[in-house]
C-alpha cells in the first residue's frame, strides 16, 4: 500500500527537509513541497535531490512564493492568495513525502493553516522536533493541535542534542504516541556526508515506516 507521509514541525528552522530528504531515502519515496517561500534562491526540493542517493522524483510546486516569510504574508506581497482546492496529491506511483511550510499553525490564507493542508490532502503527520529553548511548549502544544484537530499520527522525529531531562518531559507528556527516529544535530552539515546521517536516522529507528 502507497504511504503518503506530512513532514511537518514544531516551528521553523527545525530540520524538515533534512528529515524529508531521509525518510525518502528510507522508503525510496517521491518528494512534494506544495507550497516553497523565500524561492530564489530556496527549492526544498533541490536539496532533497541532492541529498538522496537515488533518482528521485520531485513533485511540481503549487505555489513558488518568492518572501521567505509566512505563506499567507508572501502570497499577500504577489497579489494572489493561497487556496487548498489548487493543491492535490500529485499523481505519485511510490510513496509519497510531503514537506510543510514551518509549523501546523502558519497560515496560509485567512481561513487555513498547514494543519487544514494536512487533513485536506489525507496525509498521516509526523512531527519533527527540535532542541531549542522552549522546545517542551512548543512541542506538547502541537501535539495537543494535533490530537484536537484528529490528524493521523504517525510519530515525531527527535533532531538535537537534547538534554536527557527535556528528552524525558517531552516524551512522558506525549505518552504513548511514537518516537520514530532520533538523530543529533549535524552542524554545519557541509561537514557530513547524507550517508553518514542516514545510517544513524536509520539505526536509531523505532517503529518502521
């Protein structure tokens, strides 16, 4: 069966594309950014090929916004506005992986948010989260939009040196929905090579995909 997996985040910043460009490398899946800001010079889905050690397909955008600010903001600046019914799965024979625009709550007109995007396309979530200050808030805050809002839930992904305290709120307070990979921060991540990330993604792995 074709899995259609929403890569989203606690906020931005947080390591999406990176965790895109792995799980597509782990299911050998296509890559879809419906809708990509700041463009020039930013293509997640550049970097996505350039990451994957396969012949990848990536997925037309819907909407190039060239701001690197909020979707509904730089849609506002072109003169046009974002609408879900211009945004469809895009005829994909493999798995498909979908990268968000920061978090669940950024907006995307005056009326949807990314969290409406994921439902609209009936993706199964999963949440990447960050270690940074605030980090906890953030990420039971989006859990709980998340269990509120009934999306599928496929499980977070873990991308920094947490503190083992932090680790373990986050964690307790999430009860029993499901860490699917932990990975440290790579930085700068010209430093390592994707393989090298993918194998500790890979052995850190908790649940299958």
């Amino acid at each position: 069966m074709k899995k259609i997996y929403f890569v989203t985040a606690i906020g931005t910043g947080v390591g999406k594309t990176l965790i895109s460009a792995l799980i597509c490398e782990y299911l050998r899946g296509d890559y879809f950014k419906p809708i990509q800001t700041g463009y020039p010079p930013d293509k997640d889905s550049e970097k996505v090929k350039s990451y994957v050690s396969y012949f990848i397909r990536t997925h037309p955008e819907n909407y190039l916004l060239k701001m690197p600010v909020s979707p509904h903001l730089a849609a506002k600046r072109e003169g046009i506005e974002i609408s879900l019914d211009n945004i469809h799965l895009p005829p994909a024979e493999n798995h498909l992986i979908i990268e968000g625009a920061g978090g669940l709550l950024v907006p995307l007109n005056g009326e949807h948010c990314i969290a409406d995007l994921i439902i609209h396309l009936n993706a199964e979530c999963i949440l990447v989260v960050s270690d940074y200050l605030g980090t906890i808030n953030h990420s039971l805050l989006s859990l709980y939009y998340i269990q509120q809002k009934k999306i599928p839930f496929k499980g977070m992904v873990l991308n920094g040196n947490f503190e083992t305290e932090v680790r373990d709120v986050i964690v307790k307070c999430m009860g029993e929905q499901p860490i699917i990979s932990e990975i440290p921060f790579f930085e700068p991540i010209e430093n390592y090579t994707f393989q090298e990330i993918y194998e500790t993604f890979k052995k850190n792995m908790k649940i299958k995909l």
